[in-house]
C-alpha cells in the first residue's frame, strides 16, 4: 500500500490472490459455508477501517510513499502451521500497516470467489 500525496490509500492489484493467502489460507476460507463466511466478511471489512482510520492520522511523506508504489507483499501470510480460520484472522491482525491493506484486499478477493 501507498498513499498519495492527497492521503488517500493505494494499493496494487495481486494477480492472483490465493498466493498471498497460501494454499493453507484458501483451504481454511474454502471450509467456509453460510454464517461463517458472512462472519469472515465482516472481520476483513472492519480490519480495513482500522487500516484507513490509522493511517488517516499520519501525514504522508511523499519520498517515503514513492519507494512503495505499485509494490505487493513478496510473501505468503499463511503457512501449514495455520490451522484454523481465526489463526488466520489473526495473522491478518498482525501484517505491518504498509502490507495489511494488501492483505486484506487480497483475502476479501479469495472470498469473494467462494
């Protein structure tokens, strides 16, 4: 993620989401049926507005925000030690603020496509 000059967020598109989550976070996402989905849509939501509100308390720092433009996270947030949807949310939880959007973004796209 990167904000521009006027503040507001950013992010680059992932080709493909699923790698970002690991094939251990599709899988857990894929056991989702119902209530439980709607649930997890409603996390990755409000975890996005933590995202926008922190961030809106920070001034932007141009030459900072630069080096990050079109840039995805370069790694897998889930691996095989996850074993449960709420690891993952967790997981999520704890992404650094620069990729946490990203992330986010990227889940709420595997989602969408259950």
């Amino acid at each position: 993620m990167w904000r521009g000059e006027d503040g507001v967020c950013h992010t680059a598109a992932v080709p493909n989401p699923a790698t970002v989550l690991g094939a251990r976070g599709v899988e857990l996402l894929s056991g989702l049926v119902g209530s439980e989905l709607d649930g997890v849509r409603d996390v990755l939501e409000s975890l996005e507005q933590e995202v926008y509100d922190s961030v809106e308390a920070t001034d932007v720092e141009p030459r900072v925000e630069s080096s990050f433009v079109g840039q995805n996270p370069d790694f897998e947030l889930i691996d095989e030690h996850c074993s449960s949807v709420d690891e993952l949310i967790q997981a999520l939880r704890l992404v650094d603020i620069r990729w946490k959007l990203d992330m986010l973004m990227a889940a709420g796209d595997v989602v969408a496509d259950l």
